[in-house]
C-alpha cells in the first residue's frame, strides 16, 4: 500500500511540474511560440502578425494604406542593409557593434514612427505599452531578467 502512495505521489508531481509551465502561459497571456519558418527580420524580431517596434506594417489594427507599408518597407530594407554593412565591418569592436546596432534600431523606429498619422501613433503606443507589460507579468517578479 505505501509502494502505491509514493508511486501515485511521484506521478503526481511529474504531471504538476509538466503542466507548470503550460498554465503560466495560459495565466499571463503569452502566446505559443512562432511557427518553425516563420520569417526572422534584420533586427531579430519574427515577421508576420507578431508586433515589433519597426514593423506596424503587420498590424492590420493600424490600417495603414498602402503608401505607408511601402514606405515602411524601404526603411526595413534600408536598416537590414545597415545592419549588414555593420556586421561585415570587421574595425569595430564587440561594444561599438553593438552601439551601432541601437542606433540604426533606434533611427528606424523614428522613421517608421513619423510615416504614422497621430491616430496611428497613439494606436500603435497602446499596443507597444500593452506588450511591454504582457512580457513584464510574463517574466514574473522574481525574473532576473532585464527590463
């Protein structure tokens, strides 16, 4: 009989532990992560419908016309050549990579942000605000990750 309770207590706690993390997702709003292929853009973010700061073109929430998405995207284009020409230049160091690489996402949001109608902006911000804080409670309190 105490054979079967420590059996019937491991199991449990196996199953508790497995199903841990799935709950914790379901509980802070994260999403499930990106389909294998899905695209990778120049700044490490992943295309398609998931939001970034230099890619509102995704959002159809935004309505951006077409104009706009066009002109987003030769920025897009622009910063990925940047990004290359950054990664190739073998004078930098490590920390002047790395400097260089936040300015160029830092200038691209700025001329992705100025293509937006004010109503866009604020839309967009919201979203941005709301993700931020959807990763915040996803990292929990106790993450040592940096915010």
């Amino acid at each position: 009989m105490t054979r079967n309770k420590l059996t019937f207590s491991i199991g449990t706690l196996a199953l508790f532990f497995a199903l841990t993390p799935t709950v914790r997702a379901q509980d802070t709003g994260a999403s499930a992560p990106p389909p294998a292929g899905a695209a990778v853009s120049a700044h490490g973010g992943r295309g398609g419908a998931g939001m970034d700061p230099d890619t509102p073109e995704n959002d159809a929430t935004l309505n951006l016309t077409d104009d706009q998405k066009t002109k987003i995207q030769a920025i897009r284009e622009d910063t990925k050549d940047q990004l290359k020409a950054i990664k190739k230049d073998t004078s930098l160091t490590d920390d002047q990579r790395a400097q260089k690489v936040k300015e160029v996402r830092k200038d691209t949001r700025r001329q992705v942000w100025a293509v937006m109608t004010p109503e866009q902006q604020k839309a967009w911000a919201q979203e941005m605000r709301e993700k931020r804080q959807a990763k915040k409670l996803a990292d929990g309190p106790g993450s040592s990750t940096p915010q």
